[in-house]
C-alpha cells in the first residue's frame, strides 16, 4: 500500500472529504503512475480521484465498529515515533 495513503475509518473528529480526496489523489497517481498527468489524460485522471473518492467516502460511511473513535493526535504521535525508529541512524 502506498505510505502517503492514511487510514480513514473510525477517527475523531471524522475524516473530511478533503482527505479522502487527498486518498483517492494518491490512490490514483499510484495506479497510473502520473504525478500530473499529460493534458491528454488530464480529464481521465481528475475522473477517477472523482468516483474513487465517491466511492471511498459510501464505503467508509457503511462501515461499522464497535470500538472507540481514534484520537487524530495520539496516532499522529505513534506514526512520528514509528518513524523516528525507522529512519533513526545507526551509532558508530
């Protein structure tokens, strides 16, 4: 999965459609393999983050769960220490 894709799905305050927007852009250059694509597919690509973006916030508003909302911040946290550790450099 591609890293700049965040999870979106029980979080407090609830995930906007900016991010889910900023999902489907990501979810989108990964597939096509275009960072901005050429004005001939331009239409096509800007197609796409539309209706997977449709589809992804009817997918996440059917989901349930019975487990408490996540906090933004305290996960923010974990992912900074998770990579603190991962990129960390090695002691000489």
């Amino acid at each position: 999965m591609c890293r700049n894709i965040r999870n979106l799905f029980n979080f407090e305050p609830p995930t906007t459609e900016d991010e889910v927007r900023a999902a489907a852009l990501q979810f989108v250059r990964k597939i096509s393999g275009f960072t901005k694509p050429s004005r001939a597919n331009e239409a096509a690509f800007e197609a796409a983050v539309v209706e997977i973006a449709r589809i992804s916030s009817d997918y996440l508003r059917s989901l349930e769960t019975a487990a408490p909302p996540k906090n933004r911040e305290e996960e923010a946290a974990k992912a900074r220490e998770r990579s603190k550790d991962r990129y960390a450099r090695p002691a000489s």
